[in-house]
C-alpha cells in the first residue's frame, strides 16, 4: 500500500507561483481608472479600521501575515479562494453560454492531448474507484456542433489530491486535453473526485482556523473548453447533494453547474452535460 503524503502548504504554495511566475500579464488599465481603483480601496480599508478600531497589534500581525503569504507562495491560493469568484462574475455577466466559474490555483496547460472518446490518465488506485462517465456535446449559442473543441479537464483524486502539487501522484494523473469529435461530442472517463480541503498548513489555513472558518471546497471538476473566434469557457462541475455545495470556502458552486450522474447497468457513473460557447469577447 502507497504512504501518502500529504502535500504541504508550502509545496502546493510554491508550484502555483512558480507556474504563475512563468507568464508575464499586461493588462489596459488606465492611469485614471488605476487611480479611482486605488482609491476607493485605501478608501475602503480606512473605513474598516475606523469602523472596528484596528489596534497595533492587529496591524503588526496583518503585516507579518501578508509576508508570510508571499514568502509562502499562497498569494495564488488566496486571491483564488477568496476574490477569483467576483472577478469570474463580473466578467461573465453579458455572456449567455454556459455559466463559468472560477479557474483556481492548480491549472497546468499542456496536459495529454487525447480523442473526443477517452480515459483520463489514472493510476490503478483511481481505477478501483467506481467510473464516471462524463459526456455531451460543445456547441455554439445556436446548438451547431463545434468539431475539434478542446475540453481541458482536470480535478481532484478520491483523497482530494491534485497532480504535480501532490508529490506522490504521476505528472499528468487525472489530468487530459480532449478533442471533440466532428459534431462537437466527447465521452470521458475518469473517476469522481473527493471534496478536499485548501491546504492548510500555511498563512491562508492559520487565517481560517483563526476566523473559526472551514477550509473545505465540494468535490468537483474543472474544465476549460475551448475553440477558435469562441469565449473559452472556465468552470467547475460539482455533484448534486454533495457536502459542502451550500458552504464552498471559495464561494464558486453555481446551480447550472450540478452534475447528477446515474449508474448504468456496467456499474459506471454516467452524466450528460453540453457545454455552449459565446462569440469571443476579447
Ligand atoms: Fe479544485
């Protein structure tokens, strides 16, 4: 039997900056907008520390912790748990597609390039688990087949553990780029994912235990699904019923995004979803 390891804070903490870090972002932001931004921000943290009489104390602890978080490599985890969803929400307000959510920390582009009908790379442990059978098809607003789309799917293992941030799990497990056949459909198979918990052996976890807040996300999928002159679609699939659906820490479950799988006579868990793409935005 495998030892498992869980990965810490700092490892997980450390591969999404370090992958974050690879990429250089520019963004058209004003001087004018920048400055109204910054200034109802500072706006707002004064009116907190008026509000509830931040000592010195307090403050010395918020700048050790905000060190801590950098040092940590958390500031990835955090903003992703914490802000990505209102980021998601406001720029996906005038789409009509299907509904996105947020892309969270443990994106790694570049996964196994596999046919529209397909198995997720798994180990034989993820193989003992029952399958589930995800399939459907990517069409446009107007329901025609978008063939050759591209579903980035990547999630969780039964123990809630994500390929190349838990040190004992294959690079690619649970991990694929699938394309979609001439119509636009696709069938994988993989396994259903555990809820799990946001690391919590870093700043972001002392922050929760010390807010009395949990550290728990509901199981869940993501994907990202692509094609040409489309608005790629980033979102999670989650499980109907499932714990913590109604009380996800990084507040990113939407009802258009529950999956009820049912079981086949091959003892499989299978669900159908269709995933519609908007014209491209940007
Ligand atoms: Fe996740």
């Amino acid at each position: 039997m495998t030892t498992i390891e869980n990965p810490t804070a700092a490892g997980s903490g450390t591969a999404a900056t370090d992958k974050f870090k690879g990429a250089k972002f520019t963004a058209e932001t004003t001087p004018e907008r920048l400055s109204a931004i910054a200034t109802e921000a500072f706006a707002g943290f004064s009116a907190l520390i008026q509000k509830h009489a931040i000592t010195y104390p307090e403050y010395r602890v918020l700048k050790q912790w905000l060190i801590d978080v950098g040092e940590g490599g958390e500031w990835p985890l955090l903003l992703d748990v914490f802000v990505e969803h209102d980021i998601e929400e406001v720029n996906s307000r005038q789409l009509e597609g299907t509904k996105g959510s947020i892309e969270g920390p443990y994106y790694v582009p570049g996964a196994p390039v596999l046919p529209a009908r397909c198995t997720l790379p798994m180990r034989d442990e993820d193989r003992a688990h029952p399958a589930l059978v995800l399939r459907g098809q990517v069409t446009d607003l107007r329901s025609n087949g978008l063939g050759g789309a591209v579903i980035e799917l990547w999630h969780a293992d039964d123990e809630g553990f994500y390929s190349q941030f838990a040190p004992h799990l294959p690079e690619w497990n649970l991990r694929g780029t699938v394309v979609t056949d001439s119509d636009g459909r696709y069938e994988i198979t993989t396994i259903q994912p555990a809820p799990y918990q946001i690391p919590t052996d870093g700043p972001t976890g002392q922050f929760i235990e010390a807010a009395g807040w949990h550290p728990w996300r509901p199981a869940h999928l993501h994907l990202r699904v692509t094609f040409p002159d489309k608005q790629p679609i980033i979102t999670q699939l989650y499980f109907a019923g499932g714990e913590w659906i109604d009380d996800d820490v990084a507040s990113a479950t939407k009802p258009e995004l529950l999956l009820d799988p049912q079981l086949d006579e091959q003892g499989r868990k299978v669900v159908d979803y269709d995933f519609k793409l908007d014209p491209a935005l940007y």
